[in-house]
C-alpha cells in the first residue's frame, strides 16, 4: 500500500506532468479511420468494433465478439484544387487540380486460442497525403539588360511541387480484465516521405 506521502507525491507529478505537455495540432477529427469511425465523424474514441480500435482506443479490442483477419478502409478519391492570385507576381497567377485515391487503414488482428483474454492487432494507416505542383511560363519583351542596346526577348519558366506521405505503423495488445473491463497498448511508428 502507498502511504499518504507517495500518493500525494504521486498527484502532484501527474499535476506537473500535465503543465508541460502539448496537445495535438493533427487530432482524431481530421482524419477517420475505419468504417464506423468515419460515419460518426471521427466521434469514435469510446467503443468501436471493427480494428480501427488499434488506433482510437486498444482497450476495446477485447470487447469485439468477431474478428477480421484483414480489413481495409479507404477514402474512394479526394480532390484539391487550389488557386493563388498573384501567386507568381503581379497579375501572374495559377492554379493547381489533382486527385488522390489512397488506402485509409488496413488492419486486422490475431486471436491466442490459449489464451483468449489476450488480443493482439496490426495496422497500417495513412495518416496525411498531400500533393501539389504548380508550373507557369512567362514571355515578354523589354529592356531588361541595361548594358545592351534595345529591348530583349525574355522567357521564364518556374516550377515548384511539393507532396507529402505520412504512414504509420504499429501494434496493439488488449487484455480483458472482467466482462466490463480491459486494459490495452499500442504502439505505431512513423515513416514520412
């Protein structure tokens, strides 16, 4: 047993420990994952029964009754388009359109016939996507070199594209404590391109 020092030495760690920490600045709401998840609008944290558990809450994967060896959820396209006015100088402006189809989640989970307290899962999720290029070319004639006689042709190209892929990959262990009651762990790793 803890005695009345330890506890209280315990509280105000935990106190101190919440000061210093920062909260997310890409949460839960902007992406869903799982089927269930995205009709709720990523309201998913509490009990979802498919294997975007792994993500949202390990714990309740010791509450799911059927188990999927592999599931796959997926946006089925998502398009951006983005236009900037006076993006490349005056009056030189652009604009960008793409299309992306990507897997969202592809999870599943393994259950121990010895042991069926203990569920363990896996998941590969796709975290941020993006994508943009942008390409414009302007030609004009001026006196643009001023130790030369006479107006020049001039021709200019600028391009710039910029894409990012985020995955995530991980683990979860979940352990059923009583009918009402587990305990759960996961652990995902980050490779970005």
């Amino acid at each position: 047993m803890f005695s009345k020092t330890c506890k209280s030495i315990t509280v105000i760690f935990y106190l101190l420990l919440t000061i210093i920490t920062s909260g997310q600045d890409y949460h839960y709401w902007s992406e869903q994952y799982g089927g269930e998840a995205s009709l709720l609008g990523g309201a998913a944290l509490a009990g979802l029964g498919d294997n975007s558990s792994v993500f949202y809450n390990p714990a309740a994967m010791a509450f799911q009754h059927y188990t999927e060896k592999l599931s796959i959820s997926a946006n089925a396209y998502r398009l951006r388009y983005v236009t900037m006015k006076h993006g490349l100088g005056p009056d030189k402006h652009f604009s960008n359109f793409n299309m992306m189809i990507n897997p969202q989640l592809i999870a599943g989970m393994i259950n121990f016939k010895k042991a069926p307290r203990f569920h363990l899962s896996y998941a590969l999720i796709t975290k941020n996507t993006y994508h943009f290029k942008v390409n414009t070319q302007v030609s004009f004639v001026d006196d643009i070199l001023s130790s030369e006689i006479g107006e020049e042709y001039f021709v200019g190209n600028y391009e710039y594209e910029n894409s990012l892929l985020d995955q995530w990959a991980g683990f979860g262990i979940a352990y059923q404590i009583s009918d009402h009651f587990s305990i759960g762990l996961s652990h995902f790793g980050y490779f970005g391109i």
